[in-house]
C-alpha cells in the first residue's frame, strides 16, 4: 500500500513537471513571436518614413473647371503665385493655351510645403493629357496620351423616329450616331431616308479605363437596312490608311455625299437629346427643297471649284459649284454665303459653304438644292454618281477574310434585342 502511494505521488509530481515545461515553452514561443512583430513593424515604419515625409512636403490640389473658370481663379482661389502660372502658360504654349480651358476637365495641382507648383496636369481631352514639371531650369511641359483597354462590342436596334433616340440616351450613344451617319453618309439621306423600322447592326471598340466604360472608339463594321435595302460598311487599311469599304471592296467614299445638309450639323445644331429631322420635298422642277431652321448650316456635297456665288432673282443668296465631269450643284436661298467662298476658289466635300435662309422666292426658310449636268437639271433622287475606289487587287484576299470575321460577329447581333451604348457601360466587368 505504501508502495503504491509512493508511485501514485510521483506520477503527480512528475505530470506536474511536465506541464510546466510546456508552459514555458509556449511562454517562450509567445514572447520570441511578439518580438519577430514589433521588430517587423519597426521596419516597416522605417520603410514607410520617406514616403511619409515626402507626402508631408507635397499635397495635392485636385478640381474640375467650373463654367467659365480659368487657371487664373484656381491660381487665386489655393494662393499660389501668379508669376508661376506665367511660366507655366509659356511651358504649355506649344501643347494647349491654358487660356482655353473646358468646363469639366479635371485638374491636378501638385505643390511644396512653400505653395511652390511641382507639377501640373491637365486633361485637355478624352485622349490627352497636358503634364507641366518643374525642373532646374523652371518648367518643362509634354502631353501624354491617355491610356485605354480596348475592347469589342456588339451592338443593334430597330429604327424608331430617327437614329439618335434609337441608338440610346447620352453623349456617347449621340457620337456613336454621328459615327454611323458619317460612314454612310455616301449613300443615305440620314435626315430623310430613313424610316421605321430600319435596323442597324455595330462592331465596334469600346475604350475601358480603371474598369469603366468611358467612350467609343473605331466602328469596326456595321451594317444598316434602310427601306429594305441593305448597307455594309469595313474598316480596312490600304496604304497605310483606314477607310471604310463595302462588301465588293468599294470605298464607301465617292464624290458627292446623299445630302447637302450634314446629319452631324444638324444634329449638333439642334441638341444631342432629340434629333429634329429636315423635311425633303420633291419640285418638277427636279430640284429638292429642304425645310429646315435658318441658320442651319450647308455642305458641298462634292469638291469642285467654287463657280458662283452671290445673289440671283429668285434664288436670292446663291452658291454653284462646277465639280469634276461637267457636273454643277446649286445652293440656292441662303440667308448668308460663308466668308472666304467666292468665285474661283475651291470648295471641298463637306465643307460649310452657307446657311439655310428664306432669300429670293420663298415662303419660308429651307435650301433650295440642284444637280445639273451642263445646263440640263437631273433628279438629285435618281441620279447615281462612281463608286469609290476600289482596294487594290492585291489586298482583296486579305480583305475577305477580314470581312469574313466581321460578317460573323455582325450576325450574333439581333437589332431586335436592343443593345445601347448604356447597356455596354452597365455590363459587369
């Protein structure tokens, strides 16, 4: 018995023992870990040291131009230094005048702990950015592109009153428009031809920047069935050059445009939320007459050499261009001639010859518009001028099949299913 109360109590003594071994061990390991912390955050301090003292002699000044602020008022509102400013505008002069700057555009103002300016940034537009630095000689300007993820988007809908409200709400919808009507601009009357129902088909890049969609870029392809005829349009490079090509390989560029009244002008001139359209009434005289507000600026429809311009009986302010061929086209009503368009001088395609007015014998303002060939007037409406250029023969081949891969993205499109310049910029990235 004694025996085993002997064993019993050294057992226990020696458990004991045992625990507090493992329990300084532990103690141990705890202490060694909080050291290995306090001397990891200690460098990490240290590390963090010269950035801090840094951020201490710089701050930062960010805004965005108020209508009708200039950097005089920013200068003024932070009091930094005028005569830095005036250097500063000399550093940017052969960048962009900082005299012209845009509401909206956003700003970023570096300075010392003295107020002294470091550096300046600017965003003069989507595309670039106007940086000014200082450096040992004073200041030191460049610009510097802005830098995009490009991606690619399918887009479509049906016609519905006109393209601007059916291609979506908002800025970038309303480019994306205008980015359409130039490419067909050849070969539809967008202020007139087309109709409900219609339907158009886009591929085109869309520009990302920290995950956000911020704007479209090139239309790679589209595609638009107007009054049930269809149009097709390519970007292809021939020569170092893009220009856009239908599915023969024709340039979608040929020398005289649908229309005197440019869908983007008109578009710009009435607001980016609602397109007005023109009304197009056919005379016997064959000659169109488009209704549409005075003032409403007026396009050549093809280069040529200015032949007339001035007042006219019944035309009242008149312009006559004399185009290659034997080909004229009259301007006629205007409410004014653009300066710098006279006789004898040259008038490119597109270019802004005059104003819609009420001039002459009319009842009300519109443009009085007319083809003749020679003396003999021809119906602006049936009239079919040259295709564009063709792509050489040599790059056909790879033409093809670039259009082929096009084709196949543009009929995973379903105008039916409206797809909108919104729609993209919602998508989860």
């Amino acid at each position: 018995m004694n025996i085993y109360r002997n064993w019993e109590y050294n057992r226990k003594l020696n458990s004991k023992g045992v625990v507090r071994k493992i329990s300084i061990i532990i103690a141990s390991l705890i202490v060694t870990i909080l050291l290995l912390l306090n001397i990891f955050d200690a460098d990490k301090k240290e590390e963090n040291l010269p950035q801090q003292q840094e951020q201490k002699l710089y701050r930062e000044i960010n805004g965005i131009v108020k209508r009708g602020e200039t950097f005089f008022e920013v200068f003024k509102r932070f009091g930094l230094d005028m005569a830095e400013l005036f250097k500063i505008r000399e550093a940017a002069a052969d960048i962009h005048h900082l005299k012209k700057v845009r509401p909206g555009q956003q700003y970023t103002i570096v300075v010392d702990k003295d107020n002294r300016v470091n550096s300046l940034l600017y965003w003069i537009n989507d595309d670039s950015i106007l940086s000014i630095t200082r450096d040992e000689k004073g200041f030191a300007g460049e610009r510097i592109p802005v830098e995009y993820e490009r991606r690619i988007e399918h887009i479509g809908g049906i016609i519905k009153d006109n393209l601007v409200s059916s291609v979506g709400e908002g800025r970038e919808n309303f480019m994306l428009a205008l980015q359409l009507s130039d490419i067909f601009a050849w070969d539809i009357d967008f202020t007139s031809d087309i109709r409900n129902g219609d339907t158009f088909k886009v591929v085109v890049e869309t520009l990302y920047r920290d995950g956000e969609f911020r704007k479209f870029g090139d239309t790679l392809a589209a595609e638009f069935v107007n009054n049930g005829k269809r149009y097709s349009a390519y970007r292809f490079e021939v020569n170092g050059k893009d220009s856009y090509y239908d599915a023969d390989g024709k340039a979608l560029k040929k020398a005289f445009l649908k229309a005197p009244l440019n869908f983007r002008r008109i578009s710009s001139y009435f607001s980016a939320g609602r397109f007005h359209p023109v009304l197009k009434i056919y005379r016997p005289h064959h000659g169109l007459d488009y209704a549409a507000p005075a003032g409403t600026p007026v396009s050549a429809v093809g280069d040529g050499e200015v032949f007339f311009a001035g007042r006219k009986g019944q035309y009242g302010n008149l312009v006559v261009i004399k185009h290659r061929n034997g080909w004229k086209t009259y301007y006629g009503h205007l409410s004014k001639i653009e300066k710098g368009i006279w006789k004898g001088k040259y008038a490119e395609q597109g270019q802004i010859i005059g104003y819609v007015g009420a001039t002459g014998l009319a009842t009300g303002p519109h443009l009085h518009y007319e083809i003749r060939t020679g003396k003999k007037p021809v119906n602006p409406l049936k009239v079919k001028f040259p295709g564009g250029e063709p792509i050489p023969k040599s790059l056909m081949a790879g033409f093809e099949e670039h259009k082929n891969k096009l084709d196949h993205k543009l009929t995973l499109i379903d105008p039916a299913v409206f797809t909108s310049a919104k729609k993209v910029a919602d998508k989860k990235i």
